[in-house]
C-alpha cells in the first residue's frame, strides 16, 4: 500500500466477548509511531454494532468510536474482526457481512479465531488460503474452502484484490507480522527483528535497535 494520505483508519471491530489477547499486539503497534517506516501513518477507530459500549472476554468495556452501519471500505485501509464466542450466536454475523463488501472493494480483511469460522460460514474463505484454530475448527461449517486451508499460525492470501489475513487464537504475534507487512507499516528489516522480539527471543531486541538506528 502507498502512503496516501495521512492518517489512513484500520478499522478494529468490537463486540460482546471479544478475545483482548488477539488483536493487543496488532492494535498497540500500529498505534505507536516509533519504528514505524511512515509515522502517524495509521489511526485505529472502534466499529461496534452500535454505540453502545460493549463488553470483552476480559470483562473491558469499550465505547466504540463508530457504528458498524457507518464503516465503508472506501474511507479503510483495513478491517480487522478478532474472535469471540458470540460468533456462535451470530454475534459476528453484520461485520463478516463488512468483511465481505471490503474484500469485494479490494480493502484488506484480518480475522482471528473466531471470525475465520465466522468468515467460513459465510464463504469468504472459499478459494483462499487461509487457517484457523484447527482445520476442524472450520470443517463442521461445510464450507467449499477445504482444500485451501494452510496449517500456519498467520496466513495472507493475496490472490484478488482484497487480501486477506487470517490466523489462530494462539499466534496473535504472527497475526500482527502479517497485519504490519500488509500496511507496511515497518521496513522489512525492522519487522524481522519485531517479530523474533515479541516471539520471545531477546536477540530481536538488539535488532530491532539496529534496524531502526
């Protein structure tokens, strides 16, 4: 993506029992400037269902900045849909309806856990690579996209226009990776040495200072 003009929104759904570990390293990042190849680049707003406040897994409650019927995927540089366990209730069902005229738009969708299987229901992962939990995590939706399906902790699939990132509930640091290299939010350099940081390994503290001196 090229800069274009600053700052451009990624917009982060929010609803009842979403997962706050899954999207934490996605949201912080994008939101701090330092190390980042554009700064002050990006901007994340909230999209609830409404406007009224929600509640998360966590027991957090967040009062989004705007209501899912006013999100449009010309004024987005991206959706992304954490999980939750109200996607078996179709908590999830009218932002999955927003992943899919985003994709159509060719604006980028990144969905974790509970959304790919929300996203599988509805067929958006058909004809893409793409993950999960587990392949059978997505198998009981009867979808069409079997065969697509990557066992990796984060996959992008940048086939069509709308590329699309998915990923499992316990990776959301290759969540992230994938998110920031879709936005290029980081010089490659700079987002190898993130990634071995926050997967645990020290050394990337080090590089991360180097890559960014």
């Amino acid at each position: 993506m090229s800069p274009g003009t600053y700052p451009q929104t990624v917009h982060l759904a929010v609803y009842d029992t979403l997962a706050d570990w899954e999207t934490g390293h996605a949201v912080a990042h994008i939101n701090n400037p330092e190390y980042q190849a554009h700064p002050g680049r990006y901007r994340i707003r909230t999209v609830g269902p409404t406007m009224e406040s929600i509640t998360t897994a966590g027991g957090v409650r967040i009062a989004p900045d705007m209501a899912l019927a006013d999100l449009d995927p010309r004024d987005s540089a991206m959706l992304i849909l954490p999980g939750a366990s109200d996607y078996l209730n179709g908590g999830l069902t009218g932002f999955v309806d927003a992943a899919a005229d985003f994709l159509a738009a060719g604006t980028p969708v990144a969905g974790i856990c509970g959304a790919t299987v929300a996203m599988a229901q509805r067929g958006l992962l058909d004809g893409r690579r793409h993950t999960s939990n587990a392949a059978e995590a997505l198998s009981w939706t009867g979808y069409a996209g079997a065969a697509d399906y990557v066992d990796e902790p984060a996959v992008t699939d940048d086939s069509r226009a709308g590329h699309l990132i998915t990923a499992a509930a316990m990776h959301p640091v290759p969540f992230a990776r994938e998110i920031f290299a879709e936005l290029d939010l980081y010089a490659p350099e700079t987002l190898a040495a993130w990634t071995k940081l926050y997967s645990g390994d020290p050394a990337g503290y080090y590089e991360l200072m180097a890559a960014t001196s």
